[in-house]
C-alpha cells in the first residue's frame, strides 16, 4: 500500500515538472514557447513587454565536415531578460537562446 502511494506521489510530481517545464509565458493572443526564434520572440513581445538586456554567454566556433569541403559555423548562446505584463501584473524571465532559437525559459519573479 505505501509503494503503491509513493509511486503515485512521483508520477504526480513527475508530470507536473515536466507540464511546468512545457509552459510557455502568455503574451495577449500569443504564447512564447521553446522552439520559438528570436525573431518570432521579439515579435510577441511587441504585444506584452520588452526586452530589458542581452547578454551573450559564449561563443564558439563548431567545425563540420560535410562531403567534400569544411563549414564553419559560429554558436552564440544569448541570455534574454524579458519584461511582460500578464495576470495584472509585471513579470521578469531570463530567456536561453542557442543559435536564435529559444531552448530554455527560466524562473519568473515580479519586477512591478
């Protein structure tokens, strides 16, 4: 009986993370969501917030071989920090791009 308890306990914390881990932030009409481009980003924002910084993390060079000829190719990791309004308030996100594409987005707080 209590392994049959515990187990559902973690099944229930276990789909609640990763439900918590899909979400996106809502933006009037539109959801930011992983997989977006920065572009597509910037364009929601223009409904609900701002950009307040970027900050570029790292940068590096990847090297790929393709059939006969050497492509370089340069990996920017960004850190975005977002201003939105939603629920009737203001809220602050740390936003993880890699390549433009928008891979993580972090813990809110308000920031009123």
């Amino acid at each position: 009986m209590k392994t049959t308890r515990l187990a559902i306990f973690i099944l229930i914390i276990n789909v609640t993370f990763f439900c918590l881990a899909q979400a996106g932030i809502r933006c009037k009409n539109d959801i930011i969501s992983e997989g977006d481009t920065s572009s597509e980003v910037m364009l929601k924002l223009m409904e609900c917030g701002t950009v307040l910084d970027k900050e570029i993390v790292s940068r590096e060079t990847v090297v790929e071989k393709k059939t006969d000829k050497t492509v370089k190719k340069e990996k920017v990791t960004e850190i975005w920090y977002i201003r939105v309004k939603e629920r009737g308030g203001m809220y602050c996100y740390p936003l993880s791009f890699e390549e433009g594409l928008l891979q993580r987005i972090g813990n809110w707080s308000r920031c009123d």
